[in-house]
C-alpha cells in the first residue's frame, strides 16, 4: 500500500513538472491549447505509469530521461516540419537545382531524425527491465489508439461512429446494393 502510495505521488510531482515544462514550451498557444496539453501529457503520465508497473524509484529514474527524449521527437517534428514548408516555398517559386536538392537534403534528414525511440532505448534500459522498457513502446501505442478513439466518440450527443456520423446510412445503402445485386440476377 505504501509503495502504491509513494508511485501515485511521484507520479504526481511528474505530472506538475511536465506541466511547468508544457507551459514554457507552449508559449505561444492560447490558453485552450496549453490546458489541452497539459491534460493530454498528464493522462499519458498516468497512463504510461500504470501499464509498465513504475516502482516510485523506477519512475524517478525514468521520467526525467522520457521528458527528454518527448522533448527532442517534439523539437525533431517542428524541424521537419519547418524543412517541408522550405521545400514547398521552393517548388513553388519554381527553384530547381542545386537549392531545390539541398532543401530535398534537409527535409529527409528531418525526417529520418524524428525516430527518436532508438536513440533513447539504451537510456531507458539503464534504468529499467527489458520488460517494463517493451511495456512502455506497447502502451504508447496504447495510448495513441485510445486517443484516437476518444475522438471518434460522438461529441455532444451526437451519432456514435467515427467523428459524430452514424452508420445507419451505410448500412441502409448496403441493403440497397444487394438488393440491386439480387434483382440482377
């Protein structure tokens, strides 16, 4: 029970400090967007936290080496990013040549630096079982379905179904079609 106790309140002290760092980071969202993150970062904390079974002195460990590495995927995608919107200026200038693939250069490499995981595994593995390290690629992908699928709930009160449409249309067009099916027959 105490040590349950002491991983919820780890836990907790990560949360805010991944809070203090979410609104430095996120300076210029408006106010919606920072409280969006910082929920989102929090659910995943917790999240992550329960599906790998952190002991507080794992999480102690842990945490400050995966802030890291989020903050480089973070920092990784806002260069890609960036070397895309270069790369569309460009083309759309009509520059060719020697800029056009230096730019072609950039924007891959860009990319390629995104995949940040492999980098960090080693960390990671320092400081946690081999088990506990696949429990947290798992439950990040986890994570990313479930909020994938809290955003195809209806909203609202809307339908159910992928963002607010409902089936029934579907499903009533494929009646119809087989009905058309059966009738050419």
């Amino acid at each position: 029970m105490k040590a349950l106790i002491r991983t919820i309140m780890v836990s907790a002290l990560l949360v805010l400090s991944a809070q203090a760092f979410a609104q430095n980071t996120n300076a210029n969202m408006g106010d919606f967007a920072k409280q969006w993150q910082e929920r989102l970062e929090s659910e995943k904390i917790a999240f992550l936290t329960n599906e790998m079974s952190l002991t507080p002195k794992e999480a102690q460990a842990f945490w400050p080496i995966y802030n890291q590495a989020q903050k480089e995927q973070r920092d990784a995608i806002e260069a890609s990013m960036k070397a895309f919107g270069e790369l569309d200026k460009a083309i759309r200038d009509g520059k060719t040549g020697r800029d056009l693939n230096a730019l072609l250069e950039n924007y891959t490499k860009a990319v390629d630096d995104q995949n940040v995981s492999a980098k960090y595994l080693k960390e990671y593995l320092k400081v946690l079982p081999a088990e506990k390290v696949g429990k947290l690629l798992l439950g990040e992908e986890k994570f990313r379905q479930s909020q994938i699928n809290r955003l195809r709930q209806p909203m609202m009160g809307g339908q159910p179904g992928a963002f607010g449409g409902n089936n029934a249309g579907r499903q009533q067009r494929g009646n119809t079609n087989q009905q058309r099916n059966n009738n050419n027959k």
